[in-house]
C-alpha cells in the first residue's frame, strides 16, 4: 500500500488504504514511529491476511496528548497534561469521518504513552472493537485504579511488554510488569478476550514488529 501525507486540523496524518479494508487501524505516532511505519504496515501484512486501511497522526507534545489527567514528571522535567480527551475528540470527530468511509471495524492502538491513550479511550467509547496497546505506559500514576473501577467496550484486548521493561532503574517506571499483569487481570475478570505478550528485550525494542504484532492479533480476533 501506497503511503499518502495529508493535514487534518493541524495534524500531519498518514494513510495507508486498501479498498476492500474491513478493518481501519488507528494509531497516534511519533517521529520514530513514522520512522518504522512502512516496516510496521507490511509486517500486519505479513501476519495477517484479512484487508485493512491505517491512519496514523503524529503528536507533537507526547506527554500532553496522550495522558488522561495530569502528574508529575516520572523522567526529565516535563510534567504530564490532561490532554487525552482532545485527542480522542480528535479522532472520532474528525479522523474518522474523514478515513472510515464504510469500513466496519475500527481497531485503536498505540505504543509507549499511545498504547496508555489507547487503552484509556477505549474506556470513554464503544466505537473501538479492539484495541492493540504495545509496551503500553500503565506504570502511569492512578491508572491501574482508574482501570479497577471502570470497565472497557471492547471485547477484545491485545496487551504486550518487553521482558526488561520491568527491570528499568526509574523506580515509577519499573512497576510496568505489575501493572500490565494487573490490567491482563482484570480483563480476564471481566469476560473479555485478551492476550499479554512478552517480548524479548527492553522499551526501545522493536516497536514496528510489536505494534504488527499487537494489530494483526487485534485483526485476527475479531
């Protein structure tokens, strides 16, 4: 597929269409995501063979746009935002009508702090039918509480982390294994079909192939 780069409301997105797509991937990028997202598109082919279309659109403030509520800085000295909310008014407001077209599942998913986005907006709206969270951020003050006390839509959940992740000498960050063993958990719990994936390696690994992975499974289960 045949990448094209257009402007949305200020947001530089990137789509990927197959014609005969029933299955639309989205997922909010950074620059080394785009980097990789021609390795990422063929590789979901590669482990799937069922049509689809992804749009991607690049963040500009990480850890402003991606986070529920805000917190203090965890590394550096840049504190989180609240600015999840615009995000995802974002894209079910604009994106997708601009991208769905008669497209009739849409699955959500991100890495890092996107994959914490992912997972928090599937919480607010039922028009996700899944949802692919790669080394997704939950070491993220309070969201393993939010995440206790509230319940998903979606019926389907791809969860993964590298296998050092946990080992991170930042004592916030470290808590990313409890914390993934803890949402793949409650998922369980509530009936929902999920997978946690360890991969081998730390967070900077792989995140074309672990985000293909976490797709095409997403794809796959539906």
């Amino acid at each position: 597929m045949n990448r094209k780069e257009y402007t949305l409301s200020d947001r530089t997105c990137f789509l990927y269409q197959d014609e005969a797509a029933k299955y639309l991937l989205i997922q909010p990028i950074d620059e080394h995501d785009l980097e990789v997202l021609d390795q990422e598109v063929e590789a979901i082919k590669e482990l799937s063979d069922k049509p689809f279309s992804l749009v991607a659109f690049m963040i500009k403030e990480w850890n402003q746009e991606l986070t529920p509520w805000t917190a203090p800085p965890v590394f550096g000295k840049v504190p989180f935002g609240s600015g999840a909310e615009k995000t995802l008014e974002f894209i079910t407001s604009q994106l997708l009508p601009e991208v769905q077209e008669n497209i009739p599942h849409l699955i959500l998913g991100g890495y890092s702090l996107a994959g914490l986005f992912s997972l928090w907006a599937v919480y607010q709206t039922d028009k996700f039918k899944s949802i692919a969270a790669a080394s997704p951020s939950v070491w993220y003050p309070h969201w393993i509480d939010y995440a206790s006390e509230n319940k998903p839509f979606p019926k389907s959940f791809y969860l993964s982390l590298g296998d050092k992740e946990e080992k991170a000498k930042n004592p916030i960050m470290a808590q990313v294994g409890n914390a993934i063993r803890k949402q793949h958990e409650l998922l369980t719990k509530q009936e929902i079909n999920t997978i946690l994936e360890w991969n081998v390696g730390n967070h900077f690994v792989d995140s074309d192939k672990r985000m293909a992975k976490g797709f095409a499974w997403a794809i796959n289960n539906l």
